[in-house]
C-alpha cells in the first residue's frame, strides 16, 4: 500500500509580517535620504544662483556710475538673471525669477552708506527655515574686494519682505559683521513653511 505524502511549503503569517517590516524601514530611510540629498542639492544651487546673479550685474553695470535703474525686469532682459530660473519663459517674455526653492527673486538697485543707488540687492523669498539659515550663514566673502555690503534674513514673501528680526543690514541693526551670525539668522529666519526669505546687498 502506497502512502502519499502532502507536504506544502510557505510563508506563515509571523514570516510575512516580519518581511514586510523590514521592506517598510528601508523604504521610510531611502525616503528620508533622498529628501536629504535632494534639499542639499536645491541648497547648492540657490548658491550658485545668488553667486551668478550678483557677478552678472556687477559685470553688467560695470561701465555705469551707478545701478540707476537696476530691476528684476532690467536683470531678466539683459541677461543676468539666468534662463533656469525663468520658469520655461525666455529673456523676452519673462518678468519674474525663481530661485531653486521656487520663491520668486528681485534683484533692485539700493541705497549704499546713504548715496543712492550705489549698491543692489538680491531678495530670495519662499525658502523655509533650514534653508534660510544656511543661505544666510554662509560666508559669502566678508573682504573689501567681494563688495558684499549686508545679509538680512526676515519672514515675509515678495518684495514687501520685513527684514528686521535677526537682520543684518543698514536700518535694522547696528551690527555689521558678516557672515551673519548664526542666532541672528535663526531668529529671523522664524516664519513657518516657506516663509522666510534672504536679502544680500553688493556695491
């Protein structure tokens, strides 16, 4: 007489459960490695903006007197806010910038130690917290020869931005050390979600 034997082989549920664990750890640390990497990349390049920004206008006013009307319009037609940040629009069409945060950037000429339109600023806004410390800590050249002037870090979006918690500017508070400090920039760079915004001034 022949015996048959079933055997069947699986997975229990104990088994199951502990696999799906493990797939759901590794999924929630590649999510947050990869919303690491990508906030250190938009971080890298809104320096690399604010820096080519800042040396396209200098470069292009270079023959003037002054930054006499310099605007985000002027900056965008004549070349010297770049087309990545012109959201698909080209130099013709386009009357506002972004920066890799998405916030909108304006570059205006300013007031430097009381003399009209010496200098310039450029304004990133829609940034949130950790952005705007580090975009504002950063030590963007503190020597005579870089022609950065000051560094505010405010809450506020667009152009009506009030850089006055933390700032470090003409107007806001008497001290003038660049970088600007970190608790300084924190302060500022207080309002929830994005925010916060950045101002730097060159002459």
């Amino acid at each position: 007489m022949n015996k048959f034997r079933s055997e069947q082989s699986g997975r229990s549920m104990v088994e199951m459960l502990g696999v799906l664990a493990i797939i759901g750890v590794l999924s929630v640390g590649g999510i947050a490695g990869y919303s690491k990497a990508m906030a250190k990349f938009k971080l890298s390049k809104a320096m690399d903006q604010v820096s080519n920004v800042v040396t396209n206008v200098r470069t292009l006013y270079s023959g003037q007197p002054n930054y006499s009307g310099l605007t985000t319009t002027i900056a965008i037609q004549m070349g010297a806010i770049g087309a990545e940040m012109l959201s698909g629009k080209s130099t013709t069409s386009a009357s506002k910038a972004y920066n890799a945060f998405n916030g909108q950037v304006d570059v205006a000429a300013t007031a430097v130690n009381s003399v009209a339109n010496m200098g310039f600023t450029v304004t990133f806004t829609g940034l949130g917290k950790e952005a705007c410390v580090a975009l504002s800590t950063a030590d963007w050249g503190s020597g005579s020869g870089s022609g950065l002037v000051s560094v505010a870090a405010g809450t506020g979006a667009g152009t009506g931005t009030a850089f006055t918690a933390g700032a470090n500017s003409t107007g806001t508070t008497a001290d003038a050390t660049l970088p600007l400090a970190l608790a300084k920039a924190a302060a500022g760079c207080s309002g929830e979600g994005d925010t916060n915004a950045v101002q730097w001034t060159y002459y």
